[in-house]
C-alpha cells in the first residue's frame, strides 16, 4: 500500500487542490442540480485557505486527496469539497482525512463538525454515517450531517468528578440518556450525584444497587432524575422490565452499568466511561480518573460539550 501523507493545505497548495476537485466532482454521476465543484477557480480555493484552511493529501508527491474548511456556525467546523482521486479511492485517503480533521477541530478547540452531503449518493451518505456522523437537516436532495466530538479529560478528586457532573447536568434536557461505564469504584456514582446536584432534583442521589432504579423529582421546573444501577442485571430482557422506556422521554435518564443493556432505549445519548489513572502523588485527597464522553446521535449536535466540559 502506497503511503500517504496529510499536510495542512496552504495557499500555496490551491492549484493541487483544485485539480484533485475537479477530477474527483468531474468523475461523479450528474445530479440534479448539478454540483458546482467542477466550477471552482484556484483563486476562490486560495481565499478560502487563506481565511479557514484546509487539508491536502499526498502520495508519492502527488496530490490525491482534498477537503476545504470553512465555520458555518460557532464552535464547528465545516468540511467541504471533500474530495479524493477517482485513481486512489478505496484506499483509506477520505478517511485519513476525516480523521486529521477532527484533530484539527480538536486543536482548535471547536465542540465538532459539520457538512453537506447528496441523498443521490447512497456510498458517499454511508460512508459519514459509518464515522459516526448523524443527519441533523436536510434541505431536498442536502443532507447535513454532523459529529460533536468526544470529551476526554483528567478529574483529580471526587470533588472534581462530582463538578464534571454538575457542569453536564447544564446541557441536559428531558429526554437524555447518559450511558456510565467503568469499573468497581471509579466514580459513576459520584459523577451522577453531580448530575443530580445540577439539576436541582430532590433527595441524595446513592447507589441504588439493591433497589435498581430510584426516581429524584426536580425542586424546580425541570426534569426529574430516573438514577438506574444495572450491575445486577442479566441482559437487556431484565433491563427491559423496568419499564424505564415509559418515562425516558420526561426524564434526565442515568444508567450506571449500562453499557451493552441501555442503548436500546434511544439512539440518542451520551456514553460516559470513568477509568481510574495513576496517581503522580501521594496525597491522601487524590485520587484521579479519567473520564470519556461519546455523544450519539444527532440530539448531541452544536451541544458545546468541549468548551463546557474541558475547562
């Protein structure tokens, strides 16, 4: 296989951008309405670069992959013109790109992605959606597909983790499922008493291991807690016997344990994984984990998870 390289696609590069364009737009099938790719100059790529950026693929020194950005709204980034050689697709060169653009959105510190695909092109629809991107729009034959990337960050104390769960509680809705994972006292059930604390609900949020699932009525307008502990449970036939699916959609949902049960309630949600890392000191009040959030779905579109989660 021949190597490939992703470089940040300069103003000095719009010619090889442009060329890998127009030969990857000349190749497709015509649509209707035409795509207007094939009309693009190397003076409208070069302002475009120059104001947003871009990336350009190489192999052998030879351009065969593209992809404009642009910021279509605050805290994402807009991919365009994504666009690889008719000679080199199959090859991994769209997908190396995909994920160098995430980086980028990543170093930029933007919350996630976004862009503009045809319904008219089955492949190129599944491709995005196999990278985990959800429609969120579309407009005729345009569909929108977007990601909100995913959250890692070190949380030193309970009393960190319990503010992680505080902060999120001020971007759930009813409706939510947040999905926790990890293993024997990492933290899931201090994570959701910070839920719990940002939402306002009544009562102490506990482990409710020997009770399955407990139910925190909000002292405010919002939605109530459904607080669920699905570590004694089989599979997803017992999980299914709650009933929890009667209330999930008035609720703010938290199922500890319940990777590989839950997901079955909504496509919609949040999956939350707490590991414990290595500690750099001795200090009794330090114990830290790392925790992950993967948002799935398209509810979890322009929600700023980054920029309200990482500080």
């Amino acid at each position: 296989m021949t190597a490939l390289t992703v470089l940040d696609a300069r103003p000095a590069d719009a010619a090889a951008v442009c060329e890998v364009i127009h030969r990857a737009f000349g190749a497709r099938e015509t649509l209707d309405p035409p795509s207007t790719a094939t009309g693009v100059t190397g003076d409208g790529i070069r302002t475009v670069l120059a104001e947003h950026g871009g990336l350009v693929v190489r192999t052998s020194d030879q351009p065969v992959g593209a992809m404009l950005f642009d910021r279509p709204r605050p805290g994402v980034l807009g991919l365009r013109r994504v666009s690889v050689d008719p000679d080199h697709q199959g090859h991994g060169v769209a997908s190396a790109m995909v994920g160098c653009a995430e980086e980028v959105a990543e170093e930029r510190g933007l919350d996630g992605l976004m862009l503009t695909a045809r319904i008219e092109l089955p492949e190129t629809v599944e491709f995005w959606r196999r990278r985990g991107y959800a429609e969120v729009d579309r407009d005729g034959p345009y569909l929108t597909y977007g990601k909100t990337l995913p959250v890692r960050r070190e949380l030193t104390t309970a009393e960190d983790t319990r503010a992680f769960g505080e902060r999120l509680a001020g971007l759930l809705r009813a409706g939510d499922l947040v999905v926790l994972s990890g293993e024997l006292g990492a933290g899931k059930t201090t994570l959701a008493q910070g839920i719990g604390a940002g939402l306002g609900v009544r009562g102490t949020v506990t482990s409710p291991t020997f009770v399955i699932q407990r139910v925190h009525p909000t002292l405010d307008s919002g939605p109530p807690l459904v607080h669920v502990d699905a570590y004694r449970l089989g599979d997803a036939v017992e999980f299914d016997d709650l009933d929890i699916d009667a209330s999930v959609e008035e609720s703010v949902t938290v199922v500890e344990w319940g990777t590989g049960i839950a997901e079955g309630l909504t496509e919609q949600r949040l999956e939350i994984r707490l590991d414990r890392a290595s500690a750099t000191t001795e200090t009794v009040d330090i114990d830290p984990r790392v925790v992950t959030a993967r948002p799935r779905g398209a509810r979890w579109f322009g929600v700023p998870l980054r920029s309200t989660l990482v500080a």
